[in-house]
C-alpha cells in the first residue's frame, strides 16, 4: 500500500496525495473507530470524515464535531474532501478520484479499487456532527478515458465484501496460490466479474501475487 502511494500514509484521509487522486483508509470491522458502511452490494461506500485530533486532554474527539477547517481557517481533510464532492454534485467538474484501502484484520490491508466521490453531507450521530461522503466503485482503466463527459456514467464494479476476503486469506493461508508468495497479494476472481463470476462466494476469489495476477489477466482457468 505504502510502495504503491510512493510515501508512508499516516492517516486515513489523504487528499490529493496521488497527484491525480486521493488515498483514504477504511475498515468495517466491529472495533473499528469510525462508521464506513458498503452498500449496493459493493458498488458504494459512504465514509464517515475524521474526527478533531486530540491536541488537549480536555478534549474528547468522538464528543466534538468534525472539522471543516482548521482553527488558523485552513481546510481540513474533511473540508477538502467535502468541497471536491460539492463541486462534482453540481456539475461544476468531473468527479474526484479516490483509491480505497480496506483493513480487514491487524495489519493486512486490501486495495479496494478506484472510487468516485460523488457526494457528501454532515449529519449528527447523538453526540456531534460528523461528515459523510459517498462514493462510487469504478473500474480501474476509467481513470485514463479523457473523452468521458461529466455526465457519463463510469462502470461500475463489485467490492469482494470483508468476509468472503478474510474467507479467503484464511483458506489461502496469507499466500499466492501459484508460487506461494506472500507480498504483493491480489484477491482474483476465478471467474473475472466481467464474465459472470461472482465476489459474493469465497469459492470463486483466490490469491495471487502481483505477477500471476498480470499475467492471468480476465482469463479462466
């Protein structure tokens, strides 16, 4: 993930931190400290922003609302996100690119693709008001189409949901099962999506390293 970006990400938001898009970091899981939900079977994510950080120990993040800007008037990552989302709701540009990683247990995080944000909102949640952006699942080659109008709807793709992937690591056991290896490791349908296969059942997602995932391409076999 971090090889990937070319730099060390530190926190969940990161705007514009790809040049042509932004990274953000998400996670499902019981514990986990803010409210992201998968919906439309894996093709939209609503992501909740991020909290005020914790500079003094009278303050208490998940009681406070989450800022737009900074207390010098500088936008937050909250606020930058939730501009781009703005501006693509009213048409005024296209919509803001975002790459999706996902933690799906300690320290293993998957690649969840290439998202649009194409919304966003704050609302209050009992205690304070947070942010809330909604985006959108696309293939990763819609990125580089430059004839796509603002108004023409991108393919849309399904995320493998956090159980059949941990389904998954746990029958592959954290490995490629072409040659074993254990960096680099890519969940690949069987059947590719775009010929039928479904990500709803473990017994059709494998995985692959890098190399045998390039190499397979949609092929089955």
């Amino acid at each position: 993930m971090c090889s990937r970006e070319g730099v060390n990400l530190q926190q969940g938001m990161n705007y514009g931190l790809g040049g042509q898009h932004s990274v953000i970091l998400m996670s499902v899981r019981p514990n986990a400290p803010y409210r992201d939900i998968i919906l439309d079977d894996g093709t939209t994510l609503i992501y909740e922003g991020h909290d005020v950080p914790r500079t003094r120990p009278s303050i208490d993040p998940k009681a406070t609302d989450q800022p737009e800007r900074t207390s010098a008037g500088t936008l937050t990552q909250n606020g930058k996100f939730h501009h781009a989302a703005q501006s693509a709701k009213s048409g005024s540009r296209p919509p803001h690119l975002v790459r999706v990683y996902e933690k799906i247990r300690s320290g293993i995080w998957t690649d969840n693709g290439l998202f649009e944000l194409v919304d966003s909102w704050q609302e209050h949640d009992g205690r304070r008001t947070v942010f809330k952006f909604k985006l959108s699942a696309i293939e990763d080659d819609v990125a580089g189409r430059t004839s796509r109008t603002l108004h023409e709807p991108a393919d849309r793709r399904r995320l493998i949901p956090t159980s059949v992937k941990l389904a998954v690591w746990k029958r592959d056991a954290g490995k490629c099962v072409k040659c074993g290896a254990t960096d680099e490791l890519h969940f690949d349908h069987v059947i590719p999506y775009s010929r039928g296969g479904t990500s709803l059942s473990a017994s059709n997602i494998q995985l692959l390293c890098a190399r045998h995932n390039i190499s397979k391409g949609d092929k089955i076999e």
